[in-house]
C-alpha cells in the first residue's frame, strides 16, 4: 500500500474542456451531422437577431447569406438591424458557453439555455479552425466594431484575435461571419423551410436569404406591428423544482418565510401562504436562509397540497388569428388555397408554467390529395423542424376523427391524408421541450388537450366552410337558372307560338324559395402621408389597441352585403356580421341596432317577395385580405330558408 | 317524294305551349316521359316486343339540369322545325355541332344530344326520321341470293342482287330502308344469320356459306344500327326468314342479340318497329365453350358485372338465357366466333354452324 488510490484517480479528475463537452454532445446540440450543424447555425443566429431586434422595439430586417459551398465548407452570415451588442460584451456572448441574459428570466423567448450562437462559434472553429467574425454597431454616428473571437476551449473564454472600428452603413445592428462544415446540399432545402417558417410566425420580420449562387430570397414583412413584449413573471408555486426553491431561499432578501413566498413566487397571497405553512406545518416566521432541507421538502410538497391559484397568462405573447392567417396567405399564395381557418386558445397552465395554443389550417388549392398533411410547428415563434413524430402537437392531430372534415385518415386515427397544411403554435414561459435540441414538444396533457380543443375548432370551421361552399354552389346554380335559363326558356317558348313573353316573378320565387345573401368585399387603400413608426403594443392592450391601429396606413375592408327574399311571403329578420377583434368600424349602413367587437347587428325591415336589401360597412385597421369572408348569421327566421348565412346562437 | 309534316309540327309545337301554359300558370315548367332506364321496360304481350312501363320522370325547371334540359327541348325543337320548312335534313352529328351556336343551351357532349332527340321521340311517339334527323353512317352488310330494289339519289329505281351484283363486302345497307326507299325482290334464302363480328361474316363469305347453305348474311357491325335492325325486321316479317343471330360468347354480345330480338332498352318506345321477336340465338353459347372445348379468355370485372345485370335484366328471364349466363359466370370464361378456327378455318362452316342450325331445326340439305 504505498499509493493512495483517492490521489492516482485525483491525477485523472479535471475539467472537462467544453470542447469535450462539445464533441460528446453535439448531437443533443443539434450538431450532429453536416446538415443539422447548417440549419442549426442558421437557427441561433436568426433567434438571437430576432429577440434582440423585439427587446427594443425594432422591426426585425434581418439577412442571412451563405456563402464559399466548396469542401463541405460553408461561411454563414446573419445580419441585423437590432440594437447591436456592447464592445466588452461581443466576447462573452459569442465566445463563452452558457452564457446569456435569458436563462433565469421566466418568460416567453425564444432561446433559453444560452448555448445557442457561442455553440455555433465553437463548432466552427473545431470543423474548420477558422475564427468568427463579429460586426457591431450601437449607435448612428459612432463607428462599428469588428472583432475576430475564438474561443478557448479549456477555460470556456473568449480570445480575441483582432479587433478594430471600421464605419458601416447601419444605423445600429449586429453581423456575425463563422465558418463551418456543413452539407449545403442536402441542408438548403431546410434552411429555406426554416426561414420561410419563421416568416410565417414572425410577421413583423423581414427575412432576406442569399444562396451560394447568388439567388435571393425575400420573405416579406406582412405587419409593421411588434409582438406584444413579453413580460418577467415570477415563478409559480407549482412549477418550482426543490433545488431552485433551495437556491431561491439561500439569495432571498426576505427574512420570513412568508415574505419569501409572497414576494418571490406568483399567485401566493396572504390566505395562500398561510394555508401552504400550515399544511407544511412550518412557521411562515422561519428565516428562509436557515431552514433544513426537510423544511424545505415539506415546503414544496404543501405547494402541490394546497390550491393555489394559476399564474397570470399575460405575460404570453402569442401571434393573433388574424396575423396568422394573413403570414399563412402571404406564404401560401402559390397554392391559392380555398380557405384559410384560425384558432386561438385562452392561456392555460401546465405545472406552473403558463402556454397558449394558436392553430391554423390552410386548405385546398393546389396542395397535393393524395399526400399525409403538411404538419408546421412552432414553439415560442421558432420553428420546429425535426422529431415530428415525437412532438405532442402531432399526437394531438394524430387523436381527432378528421374524416367527417373532409380529410382521409385511415381508421380515423394518424396524420390525416388530403390538401391541408396544419400549423400549431405554443407559446409559453417555459416549452418542455422533449430534449435540449428543441425540436419536439413533449407530451403534457394539458398542452395536448388544448391542441386538440383548437384543432377542433379549426376542423369545425373547416365543416362549415365547406358546407357553406356546397350550399352557395347549389344556389349559384339556381341564380343562374332563374336569371338566365328561364327567361330564356320563356322567349323561345313564347316565340314559337307567336305569344308574348311572360312575366316570371312568381315562378321565380317559386323556384328559389330562399331568402338569398350574397356578400362583396373590396378594399380601399388610405395613402397616409406620414411616415409611421413601428407600434409595439404594451399591456394592458385592450383600450390602447385600437388607438395605435388607426395610425397605421393600409386599407379600409369595405363588406356589401346584398340580401333578396326569394320567398312567397315577405320576411323580416336580424342580421349579424361577424367582424375581427382587432377591426376599428367606420361606416355602417343601414343602422344597426348594435355594434360590439366582435359583431354588428341590424334589425332589418321588411323585405317583400322578390325584393333587395343592401346592407354595408367599413372595417378599418386591416390589412388588405385579412378580413376575406363574410361570416353571416341570421335570427327570428327560419335558417333553413336562408342560403348565406347561418343561424345565430347567441354570442 | 315529299312527306306531310303537319302532324309532327303540331306534336313539337303541343311541348312548347305545355311550357309557355305553365309559364303563363305560374307553375315551374315540367315535362314529363317515361323513365328511360331497365327497370322500366314491360314485356307487350300484344306486340310481342319490350316496351318502356308506366314509371316516368319529369324534367322540371326546378333544377338547373331540368331547366337546361327544357331550354335545349326547345332549341331542338325549333331546329327541327326549320329544317322541315327549308326541306333540310341534318345527321345527329351535325345537329350536335349546330348546338354549339346554342349558348347556354349547347351540349357537352354527342351523347347528350343524340339522346334529347330520341326523349323528343319518346314524347311525341314520332320518329327521328319525321324530325329530319339521321345517323351519321351505318355500313351494316349483307350478301346473299337477294334482289333489293332502291331508290337511288336521283330518284331512279336500281335492282341489286346481294351476291352478282355486289363485291366481297357485300351491300351496304342505307340509313333509310322503309318502303319508300328500300323493297325486297326475288329472295331465295332459308334464313338470316345475323353476324356480330367483320372477321367471321368475311369468313363465311369466302367459304361461301351463303350458297352452300342458303343463306342471308348480315354483318351487325357490333351493337346494330336502327337501320340494321329494322332491314332485319321487314326481311323477316315480309320474307317469313327464320333470324339467327351468331355473336361472340360474352355478356357485350347478349345484349346485342337482346336488342334484335327484344328490343334495346335506349329504343323500347320504337321496339315494335324495330325489334324482329322470332329471331333465335345461335351461338355462341357458353355451353359451346364446354362441348366444343374453345379457347377462352377470362372474364373481367367488367363482364362479371354485366352477366349479374343480365340476370337482372326483364328480357333475359327465360330458362335457356338464365342457364346459359349462370353457366358462363360459373365457368369465368369467355370465347369468341373466331376461337372457332381452332379446328381449321372451314371448321366454322363445315361443322359448327350445320350442328347448331339442326339444333334449332333449320338445317336442310
């Protein structure tokens, strides 16, 4: 025994570089193979640009180009307008690991862990031993810094190699150049879904992509409004793990437990508290910084004993159906699609972590029958690219019956089969993603339950949609009979036999025996002189909303709608427009009797047999096509005598 | 020679005031005619022939097929009528392109307008031939010891004897052959034999079996003409000849065989104008398939289906079809005439067809 053993192994126990901690992990990274290592780059690039861009309330214009596609070696560049990044921060960002502003804030962002972008520097430099390159400019008429960061792998720091100001034509932004191996070839599709993607969720952004070969590719910006900035919350009782509670009391400024628990965590008022110290039998008086591990574990257990109430969801910031549907029109215009259907779920909680669904379905067009339907996922605005199989959205699609909407699906149970492309969009303060690459949602109940209610939704608009279609097709037909083949059939009979034409009213009323509704919608640009500035809604949004929108210049959505009693008796009945939330009304005629954010009523006087009524208004602070179709509801008449319009259920 | 037209005149001109009246009634245009269809066709004890039943169907302005058909109903008939006031005549085809010019009363296809031209018989129980109108071609044959006497173009009497006067496709026989335009002279034949197929009507041709055996050949040209039918059934009722139809043995070639001896369910309101009802079935029958061993094909899905549909079918519920088509569709074969030449080309003549003519009792010699 002339060695202890503890000193040989301690020769051999040291830090591990993050190189090697790199290296062994970079599949899980999403590092794996050429191809993920090309979109992955892409993606924390375009992330960080994004984020930095909306935490300042700039419209995101960002330019992403690839470039020297030879060897399996590519220079990727991603260029933003945000608000550029602090000379003595560059290094840290982009050349150390886990390190970022994000990663103990709960709230809705899009990179958490701060691996992201330094990830994609240290990858370069291990494939290609080349150094990235950082451009930063944070102020107009101050020059822009470059610098040239490596980063050294055995102390997780920042090197810089070089570092110099040059002028940039900017105002302000950010630019970083790194050089990887990745296979370009078999990647570009990818990148391209993947900036075509984000587009759609990030509407506010302007996406520019330039290829090897020089093709360029714009993604426009479709709305000039921010998100609604995402707010800090506190931690919620529910959702706390022991270590973090532990963690959280040691740093506490609180001398009591009970000011501790209200002061740090959400949802914890007075009657809470005390309930939660009397089911842990704890004194809420304890000093939280001296209180032993079983205090604490009884402390945790009672979170989950007692009813707490759910954190507060606003601090959400989820897209809106009406920007869904236009980012969905706008990058589906190709296919020209039959319609397009939107849904958004109230915010709901999971463990303590609030979430929101948004979902949306485009249909038809020339979107392939035969093939499963084109599933998009997004998480907190990023795309989802891999692991579809194993994400919660598409075991929830994979739950509904979506035969009786229309779709093929084998013993109604799997991705369902036909022209459609379905999108789903969660938002939360924390997305539990199945694995650190954050490719798939995993399966928590709630989350499932409320895909599933949203779709649902999306699917009963599909139905309606589609039976609307098939009723006003068979109407169409009738119009046609009564205005064209009838009167014709009449002057050939008549003429034949020397007579005069006769008069066809009755019969036409006859054959219609429907009260018919047939709408137009037009749009009217506003040239607005003045240069507008970005809006960036703040909470609470509800009263400041509709403010903000009239400034903005656009189009007023002018809805004629024109309703003719094709009925034998004369009928009189209420109307109601549907009408977006976020629609300002201008012009109504004739008067209704009520106008609320979500409808406008009229009670409409009598319409005799074979008579015409028009009824009209004007929508304002949409974009032209975002409001696209009528959606009619009719009341005090029979539904079944009204083609155009359903019946009203209440609201 | 000219025709009096009046009475067609006043039959189309009686379907315009039915609509203008109910025009004039406030009531939504109709007319109404017997469901053109298989579940509608009646076996007339007093003519011997199928005839469409009581079951009818309205064609109403209510629906935009209805309203359409009625304004096309009209267009045809004042197109019909001008061609009676300028003494035209036009073939279905023409008539078909002509529709075109119709607007939106124009066909989409041939089919639609050649069978609003046969509704327009159903209606007003006149002929396609009072409304001016002709099939584009028929090209039915016949050789035989036959002397046809027809009218020809310029209005000269021309005698044709079906085997001296004509070549080896024989005489073609004319969309018109009523009385006026076609008799029959000097006929010195036992019977017709009605043949489905070009291939073996050319065979018993060049074996001569028109002479050595007495008979009339008829080429049917597939499923026969109007023409075809009615020459067949003048030649039988004037000439008193035996019609036995020879076809291939598949549930296509029945049909054939139905329409000659039955009537055909798209002309049942003309079948007993059309249709010859002491014609008989020859061959070939599935049961040859069996007792003459030919070579066969297999039946499709299609012909399975259309052997099911025949046993449905009124015209085919006597024993010997319902036997013949339950064998057929046990043995899931089919066969042709021409399988026939399995055992030599004069097989047909020298065996075969003597064998079944005993069969049905008209072999001599």
């Amino acid at each position: 025994m002339s060695k202890i053993a503890a000193y040989e192994l301690a020769k051999k126990q040291k830090e591990i570089s993050v190189a090697e901690f790199f290296e062994r992990n970079k599949h899980i990274l999403g590092f794996g193979n050429p191809t993920r290592a090309l979109i992955t780059s892409v993606k924390e690039g375009v992330d960080n640009s994004l984020d930095a861009c909306e935490e300042v309330g700039i419209l995101p214009d960002i330019n992403v180009e690839i470039r020297n596609h030879e060897d399996g070696e590519c220079k990727i560049i991603v260029e933003d307008n945000g608000p550029g990044i602090i000379k003595q921060q560059i290094p840290h960002i982009f050349g150390r690991l886990l390190y970022g502003s994000r990663f103990h804030a709960i709230r809705q962002s899009r990179g958490q862990q701060g691996i992201g972008i330094s990830a994609v520097v240290l990858y370069g430099q291990l494939t290609t031993g080349k150094h990235t390159r950082i451009i930063s400019k944070i102020k107009e008429d101050r020059p822009a810094v470059v610098m040239e960061l490596a980063i050294d792998t055995n102390k997780n720091r920042p090197e810089i190699l070089n570092e110099d100001i040059i002028h940039w034509d900017k105002p302000t932004g950010t630019r970083i150049e790194v050089n990887i191996v990745a296979d370009y070839t078999r990647g570009r599709r990818f990148v391209y879904d993947y900036l075509q993607s984000t587009s759609i969720v990030n509407p506010h952004a302007q996406i520019v992509f330039r290829e090897p070969d020089g093709t360029k590719h714009v993604f426009e910006r479709t709305t000039d409004i921010l998100p609604r900035k995402s707010v800090e919350i506190k931690p919620h009782p529910h959702g706390i793990e022991l270590g973090t509670l532990i963690k959280m009391a040691k740093h506490t400024n609180s001398r009591k437990l009970s000011a501790f628990l209200k002061k740090e965590f959400s949802s914890m008022g007075e009657r809470t508290t005390n309930a939660v110290c009397e089911t842990a039998q704890l004194d809420k008086n304890l000093d939280p910084k001296k209180m032993t591990r079983e205090q604490f574990l009884a402390l945790h257990q009672a979170f989950k004993k007692v009813k707490i109430m759910a954190p507060s969801t606003d601090c959400l910031s989820p897209i809106g159906e009406t920007l869904i549907k236009r980012s969905l029109k706008h990058e589906t215009k190709d296919i020209s699609p039959e319609f397009i259907v939107t849904a958004t779920r109230p915010p709901s909680v999971y463990s303590g972590n609030p979430f929101q669904v948004e979902v949306g379905v485009v249909y038809g067009g020339s979107l392939p029958k035969d093939k499963p339907v084109k599933l998009l996922r997004f998480a907190n605005r990023v795309p989802l690219l891999y692991q579809q199989g194993d994400c919660v959205s598409t075991s929830a699609i994979s739950d509904i019956d979506w035969r009786r909407y229309g779709l093929e699906q084998p013993n109604g149970k799997g991705i369902p089969i036909g022209p459609a492309i379905f999108l789903t969009h969660v938002s939360s303060t924390l997305i539990p993603f199945t694995s650190e690459s954050k490719e798939a949602i995993a399966d928590i109940p709630e989350i499932e339950n409320e895909i599933k209610l949203a779709f649902r939704e999306c699917a009963r608009k599909m139905q309606s949609h589609i039976h609307k279609k098939v009723r006003r097709a068979k109407t169409r037909e009738k119009f046609e009979l009564i205005t064209k083949i009838l009167p014709e059939i009449a002057k050939k009979s008549a003429g034949m036999l020397n007579k005069p034409i006769p008069i066809l009213d009755n019969i036409i009323t006859k054959i219609m025996d429907v009260v018919w509704i047939e709408d137009l919608i037009e749009y009217e640009k506003i040239i607005n002189p003045e240069k507008h500035h970005p809006t960036q809604t703040t909470l609470p949004s509800a009263d400041t909303h509709p403010i903000d929108r009239e400034r903005e210049p656009g189009y007023i959505t002018k809805s004629t709608i024109m309703i003719v009693n094709y009925k034998r008796k004369p009928q009189r009945f209420n109307l109601y427009a549907v009408i977006p939330e976020d629609a300002v009304v201008g012009t109504v005629t004739p008067k209704p009797v009520k106008i609320t954010k979500n409808y406008i009523k009229w009670r409409l006087d009598t319409i005799p047999p074979a008579n015409k009524v028009d009824v009209y208004f004007e929508l304002a602070g949409l974009n032209k096509g975002d409001f696209d179709e009528n959606d009619l509801y009719v009341e005090n008449i029979n539904p079944a005598y009204v083609i155009g319009a359903d019946k009203w259920e209440g609201e | 020679m000219m025709r009096d037209y009046t009475h067609v005149i006043e039959k189309l001109d009686g379907i315009a005031a039915k609509i203008y009246n109910d025009l004039i009634n406030n009531e939504i245009p109709f007319i109404r005619l017997p469901t053109r269809a298989k579940s509608n066709i009646r076996f007339d004890e007093k003519l011997n022939v199928w005839k469409y039943g009581k079951n009818t169907a309205e064609r109403s302005a209510k629906s935009l097929d209805g309203a359409n058909m009625l304004l096309r109903t009209m267009y045809m008939i004042e197109f019909i009528k001008s061609m009676i006031k300028t003494n035209k005549s036009s073939t279905l085809r023409e008539m078909y392109y002509i529709s075109e010019g119709w607007n939106l009363a124009k066909f989409n296809s041939q089919q639609e307008s050649d069978l609003l031209a046969e509704d327009l018989e159903v209606i007003t129980r006149c002929m396609r031939e009072d409304f001016k109108l002709r099939p584009e071609e028929d090209g039915a044959r016949i050789i035989g010891d036959i002397t046809i006497e027809e009218v020809t173009r310029n209005g000269t009497k021309k005698k044709i004897h079906c085997q001296d006067d004509v070549g080896d496709a024989g005489y073609s026989i004319p969309y018109n052959v009523e009385p006026e335009k076609i008799s029959f002279k000097n006929v010195n034949a036992d019977f017709i034999l009605a043949i489905e197929t070009g291939g073996m009507f050319d065979r018993l041709a060049e074996n001569n079996f028109d002479e050595t055996h007495n008979a009339i050949l008829i080429h049917l040209k597939g499923q026969p003409a109007r023409s075809t039918r009615r020459f067949i059934k003048r030649l039988n009722e004037e000439k008193n000849l035996p019609v036995l139809v020879f076809t291939d043995c598949d549930p296509w070639s029945y049909r054939i065989f139905a329409s000659i001896a039955y009537g055909a369910i798209k002309t049942a309101h003309i079948s007993e104008y059309l249709a010859t009802p002491a014609s008989q079935f020859l061959g070939v029958t599935p049961s040859d398939i069996e007792n003459y061993k030919l070579p066969t094909d297999k039946l499709t899905k299609e012909d399975i289906k259309a052997l099911k549909s025949e046993l449905a079918d009124p015209r085919f519920q006597d024993p010997f079809w319902k036997h013949e088509i339950k064998l057929q569709l046990n043995l899931g074969k089919k066969s042709e005439q021409q399988a026939l030449a399995k055992y030599g080309l004069d097989y047909v003549t020298d065996t075969y067809l003597p064998e079944k003519l005993a069969e049905v009792g008209i072999y001599k010699k």
